[in-house]
C-alpha cells in the first residue's frame, strides 16, 4: 500500500493567525525526526558480531560421575534390593549405579 506523502497546510484558527501543520496537525517546534535503520545497516551489524559456536558443532560428552556419586547410588541400590529381596550382589549395584549416572548425564547433556 502506497504511503500518503506529508504535506504541509497553512490553517487559520478563528483568532485570525495563521500557523503551518502537517496532516491536519498544529506544531509549534517541530521534533526531531528519529533516524531510520536501513535493513543493509542491520545486515553490516549482524556480519560485525562474532558468531556464537553450534551446539550441533562440538557434541558435548557425557560427565563420567565419581566414585562418591557412584558410591551413593549403589548404596541406595542396594537397599532396595534387599527390601525387594532381590538376587545380586554389592558388584552388580556398583556397575548398576555408574551405569545410571552416565546414562542421566548424557540426557542432560542433550
């Protein structure tokens, strides 16, 4: 849609002055205009900023959890095995544990 171009319009209110208004509007001092940003400004910008790494660029591993965090998990593990009464021993909680916690790490990590 076309835009209406400004026009200038003397008007005379009922005192007899006469003042000058753009679009039907009476002005005083006229504002400053606000500078428009072209869009080749914004593009010149945009190509000056340093471009953040991708996370699809550097996959992150997953964290290898320590031997506390493994320890705490295995204990837990083993106390529900033994309310559950369930075969296994302290070895299969200790596997069972790291293999949780790197399990959860890499799903935090995606």
């Amino acid at each position: 849609m076309p835009r209406k171009p400004k026009t200038s319009v003397e008007t005379k209110p009922a005192d007899g002055t006469a003042t000058s208004a753009t679009n039907g509007k009476t002005s005083g001092a006229e504002p400053k205009k606000k500078s428009r940003v072209t869009k080749a400004a914004t593009t010149k910008r945009k190509a000056a900023l340093p471009k953040k790494p991708s996370a699809k660029a550097a996959p992150k591993t997953p964290v290898e959890p320590t031997d506390d965090q493994i320890r705490l998990r295995a204990y837990f593990l083993a106390e529900r095995r033994h309310k559950l009464s369930l075969p296994g021993d302290s070895n299969h909680d200790w596997i069972e544990a790291r293999r949780q916690l790197i399990e959860e790490s890499e799903r935090s990590v995606n």
